[in-house]
C-alpha cells in the first residue's frame, strides 16, 4: 500500500506527528540539546537555552513526565536541596535527532564555521546522522521504499 | 572547551536552533513528511497533513523561498494550471531527521504496530537512523564527543 493510500488510522497514528506533539517544540529541543551537552542544572538550563525560567521548569517537568529525564536532589553548601536532571535511555535516544537537526543546519545554515564539533571519542573523527540498511551502506532517498499499513 | 563554556557567538549560531526555526514548525514538518512520501500537489498537502489550507499554502511558500522545494507547472485537462512541489537535495537532506523523529516515536509512542515501514530498497530490511563515525560502528551518546568552538 503506497503512502497516498494511508488510512485515518495511518495519519493518526504518525509517530513523526506523535514525536512532534512529545518533544517538537523549540524549548524542548533546546533543553535536550544542553542534556546533551552534559548540563543537568536547572539554572544552567535556562542560561544556556536563553529561556524564561517559567518556561524551561515547564518544559523540564513535561520531558520528566514523559520519561525523558529522571530528578535527583543535590545540595551545595549552604543552600537548599535542588534537582539536577539526568537523560533517561529514552532520553538519550533522542541523539540522532537531535544530531540530525544540527548536521543540517551545519551543512545549509552556518556561514564560516559552525560552532560545535561532534566526534567519535576513540578515533576523533567526525559524526554522522545516516540511514543504514543491514547492508551497511549509507542509503539516500533513492534508496529507501516506505509502505503503510491499511490499519 | 566544554559545551559548558559557550561563549555567547556559540549559542546564537547553534544549528539546532537554527534548524528548528527554518522547520522546526509541526505543521512544516509535516508538509516535509509528505514530500518524503511522494506527496507533491496542494489539495494532497491539505489532505495528509489535515492543516488549514491557508497554513499549509504558507508554510509551502516558506519551505520554497529556504529553497527545500521547487515549484513546477502542471495542467490537468479542463483545469487551470497549478504547481507541483518537488524536494530539492537541500530537502531530501532532511530526511534523516524525519526519520530519526519517526524511529523514536516508533519505539516509544507507539502501542501496538507502527504504521509506516521504512526498509532498504535493494534487501528490505528496516532502515535504521543510526550515528556513525569512520569506524562504521553505530555510536551511541558515550561514544562520542562533542566539543564548542570560542567564536
């Protein structure tokens, strides 16, 4: 069944739509972004993200609900008990998305140089976001055949 | 430098960010599902997405002027002449992230089936969206290492 035969059924049951309507807004992104970055902070992710602090707490308690993040107290000398946030495997699973974002952006959107540099820890060399196959190759659209289910 | 040490030229030209600005939109990202699946007219645009027609004519124009779609002529007998919106290569270079966005959804949103099956043209087995580096190993968040230009 080709894909401009999809059901109700097929459209509404999207997971592109559904991932969108989880985790597609550009706070979100940018939270997931820092938790990648290595930020855990609640203050660090309102610095980084440049966000209303009402506005990433929101966020940041919507992706835990979700199962993105999980909380842990800390406490600084002095100061009271707060949360750091730690990605969940389910979290961490959102790399290639968020890779696949930035590697686009570098290639279509960046004028001389672009400021982040993701590499493979044992050999250096960079990163990329592919479509593989059990063959192996890097596939391009051309490569790839989509179906759908009737229901 | 860490990425927590990002001086402010970093931030402002983060290509996530900027990604999701040019389409990050859902109701864009959804028009770029479309096209992925073979959809190129308005009316199939309207249909598949179910968006506004006024959104979708506007987010259509938005996605041609960043040069992701070309417009190209056709006439049904009887009708008047409308446009085709055929995927440039900077377009098709999306497809990793919609697939990536339709690969998490599929394992974390979805309850009982999936209702598009995305398989390597040549053996038909499931594409993957997977990091690589020059190894050919698929990485995972501890494999790589990301790194933050000064400016």
């Amino acid at each position: 069944m080709s894909a401009m035969d999809r059901s109700p059924w097929a459209l509404e049951h999207c997971s592109i739509a559904m991932t969108m309507d989880a985790i597609g807004l550009r706070s979100s992104v940018l939270i997931l972004r820092e938790a990648f970055y290595g930020v855990t902070r609640f203050d660090d992710f309102v610095r980084f993200t440049q966000g209303a602090e009402a506005n990433v707490a929101a966020r940041l308690k919507h992706l835990t609900t979700l199962g993105l993040f999980t909380k842990h107290p800390y406490r600084e000398h002095g100061k009271r008990t707060r949360d750091e946030y730690m990605l969940t495997d389910k979290g961490k699973d959102l790399m290639p998305v968020l890779l696949a974002l930035m590697q686009w952006g570098d290639k279509y959107l960046q004028e001389g140089g672009t400021p982040v540099r993701v590499t493979e820890r044992t050999t250096g060399d960079p990163v990329r976001i592919v479509a593989r196959g059990s063959s192996g190759a890097d596939l391009g659209v051309g490569d790839i055949t989509i179906a759908v289910s009737g229901e």
